[in-house]
C-alpha cells in the first residue's frame, strides 16, 4: 500500500476527513523514510527585473559611476550610506546590510553577471524563460523547478512543491503535483460539511484539470490542518518583516519544521522594474532601498529562524534581467541583460562572488548598454538541483542545455 | 429551488469537452481542430454564448434569450446604445460621485497625501465642505506631530482635537449604543440624527469607531467616514464598486465584458502614485467610449491619457541631452523606454511582432514631451514642444521626417494600429478571451483579416468571431475556466442577489487572486486556465461560494432558492444528494456546493 493510500484510508478513518493530527503525518513519513527531513529548495523570484548593480554594487569599477552619475552608491567607507564592502571588489546595497554576517559567515554566496542567453527584454517572455527552463523556446508546457523533483511514485507528500500566493507560477507548473498556498491558516474549506462534499466532487469529477488540482488540493489541506493548530514562534529571535515576501518565508520555515515532506518551494516578489526615481536622495532613501530592505531582512530572518535547519536548505534568488548599465533620463534605468543571483544556505560555499567579470567598458557592455551575461542561469540551478536535490537526470530538468558548467556553489 | 432541481435533472448533461490534458493541458492539434468543427446542440448554444458574452445568466436570461432568438440577442450586445439601462444600475452607480468628476475635481474632492502635507504648510487653502475640512485637518496635523517628532517645529497634538467632543454631541446612552448595541438600534439612532449632527458626531469619533459602524450605515454616510479617514480611499471605492455593479447589474453585459477586457489590455496600476486619482477617468473617457470602436481611435485615447502616461512613465521622458559641451554630468533628464517598450509588445504589435530594441528607442523618442501638466493637481495632456526629441527617427522601417512634433507620436500609432501583426495579436487576444486558450488559427486568420479590411473596427472583429463555426463549436464549450472576477460576478447573478454594498466583494477578489485595478504588471491579468487553477484559488473559491450562499458576506442579500444553474454533472449531482442525505438540507448548502463545483467554475 502506498503512503497516500495509507494515509487516505487509515488516517482518515481514524480521525475523520481533515483532522488527521500532524504526528500521524509524521509517523507515515518516518515509516517509508530513512528521515522525515528532506533537502529542501527554495526558489526566490524579483518580478520586474531588480538592478543587480546597484543591489550588488561593482564599486571597484570606475565605469559604473561613470555610467550613473545620479543613482550610483557610493564606495564603502567614502560615504555613510556607500555599498558594503564583500571582497575589495564588490559589496551589497547598504540596505541589505543584513546579509552581509551571513556572507561573513560563508553560508551566502553571489553569482555576478549570470542570467539568460535569451536577448529578451520583455518583462513576461524572459520571466516565462527563466520559470520554463528554456529559454527562448515558448512551446514549453511546464515549469525546471517542478521537472527538477525526483520521481519517487506513491511516495509523495501532497506538500512536496508549494508556492506561496494565490497562483501557481509557471516554474511549478507540470506532471508532479504542487500546490499554491496563499496563507496556512485560511488553507482549509472552513465549513465542515462543505468540504467534504467538495473533497469527493472535486475527486469525482470528469473534468481533468479541475479533478487533479482538486485532489492535491484536499491531501495537502489535511496535511496542514495540524500545522493551523499550532502556534508558531521563530526561533533565535528572528522577525519577519510584515511584508508579503517576510510572511511567505515565515510560512515556508513553519512547512520546513513541521517536516511535511517539503522538497521544493516558490515564493516571489514584484515591484522592482525602476524606471524613475530608483534612488532617493541618499542611498538608503527611495525605491530600490526599500524592496532591498524587506528583500534583506526577510532572508536574514529565515536564515536565523532555521538555524541548523538550514543544512538541509538552499535559498536561490533571481530575476527575469537586469537594467541598463547606464542610468535612464528619469533617475531610474531601464531593460538589460545580466544580474545577480544569491545562493544561501547551510550547504553552500559561500563568503565568495562567483562568476567571470565581464567589466563594464563600452566594448564590454552587451549590445553595447547592457551587462553581459557570463554564468547561464542553468549553471547555478542545474547544480542546486543535481548536488543538493539528487536529480541526475538534469537533461530533463533543462532540456537543451547539454553543457552545464558548475561554479562549485555546492561541496 | 425544486424548480430548478427538477430542470437540471431533466436537462442532458453535457461533459465537459476532451481537450484538458493533466494540468499542463498540452494542445493535441488535430482532435482539437475536430472539435472545432463540431457544431453545438442548440440548447448549448444559448448556454453558451450567454457564457462568453455577459458575466453570466441571471435565473431567466436564458429564456429571454431564447424568446429573442439568438442571432438577435447577440446584435443587440454588439450595439449597447440601443439597450434600456436598468434602473437597478442607475440608483447604485449615483451616489458614487467621483466617477463623474474630472480629474481635477477628483484631485480637488479627495486630495492626495502630497497636497495634504501642501495645506499643513500653508501652501494651499483648506477645502470648504465641513468632512472633507475636517479630514485634511486632521491629517495635516498629524503631519506636523510627526515633524514635530522628527525635531522639526510645528503644531502637535491639540491640533487632533475636534472643534467638538462627542459627549457634547450625543448624550451617554446614545454613545452606548453606537459602542455596543444591536445592528439595528445602532441604525435607528444614526437615521434619526439630523445631518449636521451627523457629520460632528463622525467627525469626533475616534477612528476604530467610526470604522465599525461602516458596515451599518447608508451609502452616503458610509463615504463620509471613508473620506474622513482618508480621502482618496472613497476615490478607490467609487471605482470598484462601479466596476461590480456594473458587471452585475448592467443590460448591456458586453460591453461591461470588453470594458474589463480592454483596460486589462490596456493596464493601469491603481496604486502608482497620481494614478490613484486618474483611473476612474482614465476608464470612462478613454476606455469606455471606444471598446467596440476603431482600435486606432482606442489606441490613441490610451496614449494620451495622463494615466497611462504617469503609469508608463512617458511623462518624465523627455530627449537625452546632447553631450555636455563643459562634460558636466549632472542631473539631466533623458529618455525612458518604459511605455515605447510596452506600446508595442503589449497593446498592439505583440512580442513576436517583429520590431528590435532599436525601434523601441526611436518609438521613445517619437513620445518625447507627450506629458502631463500638474500631475498632483490631476492635470491633463499636455505636448511639450521643448522636451521633444526633434531629429529625425525611423520606426519599423519609416521615416518620420525631423521636425513633426507632436505628429511623431501620432504617426507611431498610425504605423503600429495598421501593421499586420497588431490584427493578429488583437484578434488572437479577443479569441482567447472569448472562444479558447489556443484558438484555431484559421478563426484568428480570419477576424485579423476582418481588422485590416474594416480598418481595425473592433465590432466588426467581434462579429466575425462570434458568427464563426469555431465559436459555436464543441471546442469552445466550456473551454474556459472563469477568472476569480467572472466566477464571482456569475455567482451573484446566477443567485439574482440584491447587492447593497458592493465593496465586500472586491475584498474577496483579493483573497481570490484578482484585486481590481491592482495588477502591478502592464501585461494585465492572463485569460488563460493554467493561471487560475491551483489550490489556494480552488480553497478561496469554495470558501467564497459557500459564504455567498450562506448570506455571511457584508452588504449582499441572497435567497438560495433562486438560484439558476442548469447543468451540473451526474457527479456533481451524486455528491450533492449525498450531502443532503448526510444533513439536514438546506437550499443555501445545496447552492454554495453548486457555486464551488467544477462545473460552475467554466464558463
């Protein structure tokens, strides 16, 4: 009998429809594990297109402020909201100040100048891109992260793939199941008779796509109706910022702990397509630095809540482009190419920036405005998904992509 | 509810078409075009066209139609100004008055944070009418206790204090009974108090007060309080509640349809600074008037508008300095690519349309100095002669000679409104919208051959469409999933509800994945199934639908007996008669398992 079954049949039989405790869940994913505890991906999206160069600031280069005579940060150290300094080279947005003992600390790595070979500077096909796996192929029908799960038939806990929102984005579209969880506590049909009747309509119904969301739907709110019952403290005196993107991690940290069967996790973040007025009068003023401090203090928070949890954890962010290298006539910047990718997590070589520079002289500049792309975004997720998930088969996470070359992110 | 018990029992249940593969719904090209082919029973295709071209059908829609006959009802959709309003709709859009302002009465009526922090520095008058003085009042000082906390000097705390206490308005026993008495005494005692001291008494309330009797309160009341915690809020109100009721109430049901269709397509972000105050005007005079019109006519009110323009950010978009003579760089204004980029990708050429980055340049420059006088004070258009790019550019292969002006913009739009991959890109749109996710392309061959011989006519494209055989056909019958705002919409009219306060529901179009005017992205919301089908949605709308059903949502009155819905599957209808066989049955379970069913979520 497989797990679901089990867990359909006796579980439910035991305890009625919905109220299987979290223990029982536990003890169904003890019995046919060797450990509950999975090694988890977390997958951060900035919608939009944020500015890796001013959110990873190349302040060794004097090209760069050249470029942006307005909305540059400052040096380390020659102002007192300048960049914070990484590696003599580099160093973050004052506003993310907070990740800067977690880099110390060699748990946060950055790849520079990685992104999509897809010259695209369309918000939605580039996003489509980097969610499908393949870029510049629109014909793809699901999404890398939800092909990077390992097969395990019958083995499968309904909250092995969740985004947090109210959509299931396209990188978690496709054959394994996933599920969207907008908030764990409304994550239920809050009248009892209506959900039963809706659990084995929805189960009942010959409409496929209706029948299948329906049926992961209903596993996965039994699953979390014990987690609802709890109350959830972080530890190590974390705080979560009150923002959509600090909750949804918080809520990823609770589906972590509560060891559900979490492997792979969505969460994005929009707002960052800064055309105007991307910085304020100071550095630590106006658009950017106020999404950079949620972003930054939001991963922090989540990096001290699952403190030794977080070997089993790797958090990669990205974004669909970035911005031209030069600022546009409105204190903002517009459409580019390359970014800046954050790995953290317990497993990760961090302390370092990866990936070649490809520098930001005219000649250098791709297509003559933009930074040059020098690490495929498949590098970085094709490495998480074979050394820290265990998929070998990435030829069909990333179809097309024959010669992936790691960074070493990963021991 | 026998009634209609007894209709869908007696009704041929139609599945759902084959065509939805796992999830990922992968397009199997040749049985769909079969299905395509397949002309639909005639019942199904009242259904269906009711489905696609209204919100969906009140409980004897489907009969007025069939009396009509069906060819007629749909010319009678395509030419709204020949339906009779309902009065239903009239005597709930009135008192929503900032849909009839200007933009400048609007910015005037319900001023911005900006021009309230104006009015504490004395730059500008306090307003006139007593709420509206009170509000900016009380904001503006909080301001400077604010700065007066930031160690700046100016006014502070007693400036919060009303001109009149509310114990000196109300007597002891009346306060009692705002504070903790029954919803209908509570009503009672507002409804008898004369309007003068009404508005002191709201005035003195504390804010958490005055916001728990929002729920128990006439519509004109209800916007005082709106307006005394925050001006701009009523703005925000008046726009959503228009939009609901209009969807619900409204006789002329296509043109509701493609008003939402179009300002999708054509996005604005409510929450983007002046746009909060230039919406509502953006959608009536620029959207509104031209949706079943010419799409350069369409085309260019959006270019125009100043909603559009603050949005997009052509405003501040003005010709890059030539190269500073001294090589000074210091705060130059210049170019910004932001609408020229989304001008041809998203409202006419398409991603695929063929143009290059360096066409979005030049496009650019073609907008330079298209502006906005005053945007603050809800200013208009303005062309701007001295931040216009006046060189010479060239645009998908034109040349737009130097020195045009303001013409260049317009020459852009004439060359994209008229380029063959904008009739494509619109008519496979609309077809997405209206017959299926991935429409044939010999039906999006021929409405884009419709639009380059009517010379964009949006009706025409439309007729083309719906006199088609691939929108009657087998294929398109419940193709679609609805989006959270159909599914609710169709759920309020599919129960003939009586919306009194139409607010409520745009609350739950949040929690449902939809909230109105706020999709961040210019590429608006997707048509498409695979967007809308995921747990937390299905959650919402289950939940959604019981509670409607259940009369628990604020402001809706629901008799579940009425509800009209005739199809359900014979799966459906199993598990709802085993639900009325496990408890006792109530009509409004019955309807909330309806509403919540797979079924009800296509259209």
């Amino acid at each position: 009998m497989n797990r679901r079954l089990f867990l359909k049949s006796s579980g439910v039989a035991m305890f009625g429809v919905g109220t299987a405790p979290v223990w029982l869940s536990r003890a169904l994913y003890a019995a046919d594990a060797p450990s509950p505890r999975k090694k988890v991906l977390i997958t951060v999206f900035q919608r939009g297109a944020v500015d890796g160069l001013n959110m990873v600031v190349p302040f060794g280069e004097s090209r760069y402020y050249d470029l942006r005579p307005n909305i540059a940060i400052p040096k380390p150290a020659s102002a007192a909201d300048g960049a914070v300094d990484l590696d003599g080279f580099f160093g973050l947005h004052p506003s993310l100040k907070s990740l800067k003992p977690i880099y110390a600390s060699g748990k946060l790595a950055i790849v520079h100048a990685a992104g999509s070979p897809d010259p695209t500077r369309s918000h939605f096909d580039a996003q489509d891109y980097m969610e499908s796996g393949t870029p510049g192929r629109k014909a793809t029908n699901d999404g890398w992260l939800n092909r990077s799960l390992v097969a395990e038939p019958g083995h499968n806990s309904p909250v092995r793939a969740v985004s947090l929102g109210t959509a299931l984005p396209r990188a978690l579209r496709g054959h394994n199941d996933a599920v969207a969880i907008n908030n764990l506590a409304d994550f239920q049909v809050k009248d009892t008779a209506g959900a039963q009747s809706f659990e084995s309509m929805y189960a009942g119904s010959v409409d496929k796509v209706l029948n299948g969301t329906g049926r992961e739907t209903f596993d996965a709110v039994k699953l979390m109706q014990g987690i609802q019952k709890q109350q959830y403290t972080p530890s190590g005196g974390a705080k979560y910022p009150t923002s959509r993107f600090g909750q949804s991690l918080k809520q990823i940290a609770r589906l972590v702990k509560a060891d559900v069967g979490l492997e792979v996790a969505f969460t994005d973040f929009g707002g960052w397509d800064t055309h105007v007025n991307e910085v304020g009068p100071k550095p630590t003023v106006g658009q950017l630095a106020n999404l950079l401090t949620d972003f930054g203090d939001s991963l922090a928070a989540f990096y001290s809540d699952l403190a030794d949890r977080m070997d089993d954890i790797v958090v990669v962010t990205m974004s669909e482009f970035g911005r031209t290298a030069k600022e546009n006539g409105t204190r903002g910047t517009d459409h580019g190419h390359a970014n800046a990718m954050f790995v953290m997590g317990g497993p990760v070589h961090g302390g370092k920036i990866y990936g070649e520079w490809p520098g930001m002289a005219q000649e250098q500049l791709y297509e003559g405005r933009d930074l040059a792309v020098t690490t495929d975004f498949r590098d970085v997720l094709g490495e998480l998904v074979t050394r820290h998930l265990g998929n070998r088969e990435l030829a069909r996470v990333f179809p097309g992509y024959d010669a992936p070359r790691y960074r070493g992110l990963l021991g | 509810m026998r009634q209609f018990l007894t209709l869908f029992l007696a009704m041929s249940v139609a599945l759902p078409p084959a065509g939805f593969a796992k999830k990922t719904e992968k397009a199997k090209p040749d049985a769909d075009a079969r299905l395509f082919q397949q002309k639909l029973p005639k019942d199904d295709q009242i259904r269906h066209a009711v489905d696609r071209l209204t919100f969906g059908a009140r409980p004897g829609d489907l009969e007025a139609v069939q009396k009509m006959g069906l060819k007629r009802w749909v010319d009678l959709q395509l030419h709204p100004e020949r339906i009779a309003e309902n009065p239903e709709l009239a005597a709930r859009l009135k008192p929503l008055e900032s849909l009839r302002m200007t933009q400048a009465q609007i910015a005037a009526n319900y001023p911005t944070p900006q021009l309230i922090r104006a009015v504490a520095n004395g730059r500008q008058p306090l307003p006139e009418d007593p709420v509206l003085r009170a509000s900016v009042e009380r904001i503006a000082a909080k301001y400077k206790a604010k700065r007066a906390a930031d160690g700046d000097k100016g006014a502070a705390e007693e400036d919060l204090e009303p001109a009149k206490k509310l114990n000196e308005i109300l007597s002891a026993d009346q306060i009692r009974v705002l504070r903790t008495g029954k919803p209908d005494d509570k009503r009672q005692l507002l409804a008898s108090l004369p309007v003068d001291q009404l508005d002191d008494m709201l005035i003195a309330m504390p804010r958490p007060m005055r916001q728990q009797l929002i729920s128990n309160v006439p519509e004109e009341t209800r916007r005082k309080i709106l307006m005394l915690n925050a001006p701009l809020q009523v703005v925000n109100y008046d726009l959503t509640e228009g939009k609901l009721y209009r969807a619900i109430y409204s006789n002329s049901q296509l043109e509701e349809v493609l008003v939402d269709f179009w300002y999708n397509h054509f996005n604005v972000f409510l929450d983007k600074g002046a746009d909060r105050f230039m919406v509502p005007v953006y959608e009536r005079d620029a959207i509104r008037p031209n949706v079943l019109g010419k799409f350069r006519t369409l085309l260019g009110a959006t270019a125009h508008s100043p909603a559009m323009m603050f949005y997009l950010d052509n405003w501040q978009s003005v010709a890059a300095a030539p190269a500073n003579a001294r090589g000074n760089k210091r705060a130059v204004r210049g170019l910004n690519e932001n609408y020229a980029r989304e001008l041809l990708e998203l409202h006419s050429l398409g991603v695929d349309g063929g143009y290059t980055q360096k066409d979005i340049i030049e496009v650019a420059r073609c907008f330079t100095g298209w502006s906005i006088k005053n945007p603050q004070q809800g200013g208009d258009f303005v062309f701007n002669p001295r931040t216009h790019d006046k060189g010479e550019k060239v645009v998908l292969g034109v040349t737009i000679p130097a020195g045009g002006n303001e013409s260049d913009g317009e020459k852009v739009l004439d060359i994209i409104a008229h380029h063959p991959s904008t009739a494509r890109f619109i008519s496979r749109k609309l077809a997405m919208r209206f017959v299926a996710d991935n429409p044939p392309s010999q039906l999006v061959d021929r409405m884009a051959e419709t639009f380059r011989k009517s010379d964009g006519d949006i009706r025409a494209v439309l007729k083309t469409m719906l006199e088609s055989k691939e929108f009657q056909s087998a294929g398109a019958f419940r193709a679609k999933v609805k989006t959270p705002f159909e599914m609710l919409v169709s759920a309020v009219r599919a129960l003939d509800a009586q919306v009194d306060s139409a607010f409520p529901l745009a609350n739950q179009l949040i929690a449902l994945g939809q909230p109105l005017y706020r999709k961040v992205e210019p590429t608006g919301y997707s048509s498409l199934n695979a967007e809308w089908v995921n747990s937390a949605a299905l959650l919402a709308r289950m939940n959604f639908a019981l509670n409607l059903a259940q009369n628990h949502i604020n402001g809706i009155k629901v008799d579940p007996e009425k509800l009209s819905y005739p199809k359900v599957s014979p799966q459906t209808q199993a598990t709802i008669d085993q639900a009325m066989k496990d408890k006792a049955p109530t009509p409004a379970l019955t309807a909330g398992l309806i509403l919540g069913s797979p079924e009800f979520q296509r259209r």
